[in-house]
C-alpha cells in the first residue's frame, strides 16, 4: 500500500498516475478466522479496523454478499449530527462524530468531512419547544446546539424563505455547527484499505447461507456462498438483512426492514452551505462537492428488501422542498434511489452480544447509521474484543425490548432520523 | 405504487388509497396479566420480517375504511393474494 501524502501523488504524477499499486487485495477466504464481521459497509469495515488496530485481533474477515458500500452505504444522503435528545443517544451519536474529526488523518484517506452546520428549521410552537428542550439538554451533555432566529437562519442560509406568509414559516432553527457531511464511499474505501493494510480480509462476493452453533449453542461459524468459515466470533453488520441472518441463528429479532429513498439533483455551481432538515414537512436536503442538491425522503409503509420505493413519496418529498426553498422549483432531479433500512421499535440502535455465545450485532440503525459509522465500528469491534459491551453502546442492548427500558428516540426525533 | 386488491370492494385500487398496518395473525393476548415478561417482548416487538413471504395487514383507509390481510413477496413487492380479516392465514 502507497501512503497518499503530497510527495506520491507529485511522483505518480510524473508517470500519469498509472502506478498506483490496489488499494486493498481481493481476498478469498481461509478457513478459520479469529472474527468475522458479516457485512462490509462502512460499519463492519470499521469495526474490522478497530479490532485490528485497537486489540490486536488481525485475522479477521469482512464478508460481503455484493461489493464494498454496494450497500446502505453507498445509498444514503451522507449527513452528520449528533443532536439527539436522550442521554444515552447524544454520548453514543457523539462518540461517532468525535472520530470523524480525525478520521481522515488516522485513515490516511480523505474522506471530506465537512463541518457544514446541520440546521433543524422550526415551523410551529411544538417545534419551537420541541428543538429549545434539544438545545438545552444537548448542550447539558457537552454537544452543541443553538438557536437561530429567522433571520439569522436566513443569513446562514441564504437560499431559506422566512416570509411570514410561507405555508409553513420559519420561526427559528436549532444549529449543529459541527455537523455537516462527509463523501459516503470513501469512508467504506478508507476503512477496507486500512484493515487490509493490517492484515483484515476483505472478501467481496461472498453471501452468507447458514450460521453453525456447536452442542453448547455456542457460534462455530458461517456457512458462505464460497463455504464454510470457522471463527468463534462473529460480528453482523448487516443492516436490513440482520432478520434474515439472525434467523439462522435461530434468533427472531425486533426489527422491521424498510425501503428509504433518496434523490439527486443536476449539478449546480455552489448555493446551498449547509444542511436543512425540516420535520414538519417531511424533507432535508444538502449540497454536495459535485453540485447535486442532495435530498431525503421518508421510508416507504411496507416491510420490503427491494432496494427501490414508490414515486408518490418522492413527490411528496419535493412538495416539501419547493415550498421552503422557491428558487429550486425548476430544479430537475437526476437519480432516485433505495436502500433497505432495518428499525426498531423505539427507533434507536441494537448494538451488543446476543443470547448466542461469540454472536455479536450491531442493527437496528433505521434510517440514520450513516452518522454512526465510525462509533458503530469502535463499539462493536469493543464488544467483540472483550466479550462485553463498552459503557456507550451497554444501554443499547437487546434486553431493553424485554425490560422495557427502551430509548425512545422516535418521539424525540419527530421523523427523520 | 403498487396496486392492491381490496378484498371488500373486490377492486385493485393505487397504493395511496390504503395504509399498511404491519404484520398480520398477531393474536391480542387473552389475559394480559399473566403474561411473562418473554412473551410481551414476542407480542408487542418481535416480527417476522422475512425476505420472501410476508403475511400483512391493509387498511382501506381512502376506501371502504377495513382492515383485511395480504400475502406480498417482500423482494419483488409483489401481492400474492389478499383475503378478509377473520379468514385464517394463507
């Protein structure tokens, strides 16, 4: 592996960068591992760099039914935040953007983080409340937030209508400065090449039939479209797909499988610098580096895997958008697209052991694990290496759905997530 | 948008016409209060939520307003049937 630094890229300059070595090799698998981590998003790729780079666990598979980030990955509309409202959801979220701030450097791959700010706008009394009660009580736990009138929303973005006579007026907005975007791919490329860079193994093409449990219940390892793989530790990381996984372990989980669409715009030169979201009515958006209006729109009703949703909640989606943002109404999208988001009850992660001995999970991310990546990744990788689960990712455990000590971050969060 | 066949008004109607109300044949406990903790996390969180197969829940809400069942392909999103609330599991 070449260090990118500015002397390599100078000297393949030279020769037309036409010598630039793989970034990571195509592996095909052994038969025993130390861990597996089924799934090779940006999840399961970090947290089979954690564990090589942080515990010293480096025979380890990453193993993907399709490509690296072919999957959530690769689909989702890239946003970073962490202004959630209940403890237990700020320190997770938090966790996650505090190794984004480095990550680029520890990765040694740019993954174009961009603090852009992640502006809440707030279009009636109850949102006003509802955000004011976020502000104080993220700020209670040391992430920020703070409160916008219309005015300075406007100035922080200038494309926002705050006409009082707007459908839906702008009465305020709550700010997450250190919010913002990063390049979705990239994160997955960076963390495979890091970890193959350690030793990881990352085998692509390679679908998971059957999990194999020993006479004391225990995992033995996975049954694979490329055979079977022994390891008494396996990680799943594999988003919509965990029921179908977790049911060959003989584990029914809470968990329903979604589509949740996205859409792009043509490109346009530089005009939107940060990132809205708008509860009431349904719509973020934000701009990326190649100029695409990048937008979200709402899961679909229905438990579906077939990665693609219907057009009426695109139009939906737009509706909103036209209404607070004018200048856009001639706008013509590009793409839409759909991935397979799994979510659970109370809208927040599943991140810890199973009932199975050496089977660990890491789900339940609905429609915001992107923002996660890397802390979803340290934390599994954590729980892998000590068998326990950090005191971050602890109260995101399975048994809360037992014990009734949910996180209800789906009343906290109003929609999207 | 998919087109659903409405069991009541024996028509195939858009999408928009109708809510989805989750998984079907999840039997309401008969007496709640002798239920373990074990089976309140089955009833109340536990689904299926397979990849083929599903057995769901519609409401005809923009319609005749009843809830009845369907059978859908969760990969291709395709309705293999739908029948009436209360007709047992197909």
């Amino acid at each position: 592996m070449t260090r990118f630094s500015a002397l390599s890229l100078f000297t393949k300059a030279l020769g037309g960068h036409q010598s630039w070595p793989e970034q990571w090799p195509d592996a095909a698998p052994k038969p025993a591992y130390d861990a597996i981590i089924v799934g090779g998003g940006g999840h399961g790729l970090g947290a089979a760099y954690y564990l090589a780079k942080k515990y010293g666990i480096t025979n380890v598979a990453v193993i993907e039914k399709g490509w690296i980030g072919g999957g959530n990955t690769g689909r989702n509309t890239t946003i970073i935040r962490s202004n959630y409202l209940y403890d237990e959801s700020a320190h997770l979220y938090d966790h996650a953007v505090k190794l984004w701030d480095g990550l680029s450097q520890e990765l040694n791959y740019n993954t174009m983080y961009s603090k852009r700010g992640v502006m809440m706008l707030a279009h009636n009394v109850h949102d006003v409340q509802s955000f004011k009660r976020h502000i104080h009580a993220n700020r209670l736990n040391g992430v920020d937030n703070e409160w916008l009138t219309p005015e300075e929303a406007k100035a922080y973005c200038p494309p926002l209508n705050i006409s009082p006579d707007a459908r839906h007026p702008v009465l305020g907005a709550a700010l997450q400065r250190r919010g913002g975007t990063a390049r979705h791919d990239t994160v997955a490329w960076g963390y495979a090449r890091a970890a193959a860079a350690l030793g990881v193994d990352i085998i692509q093409n390679c679908a998971v039939t059957g999990i194999r449990r020993g006479a004391d219940g225990a995992i033995e390892g996975v049954e694979t479209t490329r055979g079977y793989i022994a390891s008494k530790r396996v990680g799943v990381s594999a988003a919509g797909n965990t029921s179908v996984i977790m049911q060959m372990a003989g584990l029914d989980f809470p968990l329903e499988s979604y589509p949740l669409q996205a859409l792009v715009s043509e490109p346009i030169k530089p005009v939107f610098p940060c990132v809205v979201m708008s509860n009431t009515v349904h719509a973020y958006m934000s701009q990326s580096d190649k100029g695409e209006l990048v937008i979200g729109a709402g899961t679909d009703q229905y438990v579906s895997y077939s990665q693609r949703g219907a057009l009426h909640i695109v139009e939906h989606t737009l509706a909103a958008i036209c209404e607070i943002f004018p200048i856009f109404r001639r706008m013509r999208m590009l793409r839409t697209w759909g991935g397979i988001v799994d979510v659970t009850p109370d809208r927040s992660p599943i991140l810890g052991k199973t009932p199975v001995q050496g089977l660990y999970v890491n789900c339940g991310w609905g429609t915001g694990g992107f923002k996660a990546t890397p802390g979803a990744g340290d934390l599994l990788a954590y729980t892998m290496a000590k068998d326990e689960p950090h005191r971050i990712n602890a109260p995101f455990n399975l048994d809360r759905f037992r014990n009734g000590r949910l996180i209800d971050e789906a009343a906290a969060a109003a929609v999207a997530h | 948008m998919i087109l659903i066949h409405c069991p009541y008004c024996d028509e195939k109607r858009a999408e928009l016409e109708f809510a989805y109300a989750g998984e079907a044949h999840i039997a309401r406990p008969l007496d709640p209060s002798a239920l373990s903790d074990e089976e309140w996390e089955t009833y109340l969180f536990i689904r299926n939520n397979p990849r083929g197969r599903h057995h769901e829940r519609w409401r005809h809400a923009h319609g005749c307003g009843r809830f009845f069942n369907a059978v859908r392909d969760t990969v291709t999103d395709k309705f293999e049937t739908t029948y009436k609330a209360g007709e047992p599991r197909k």
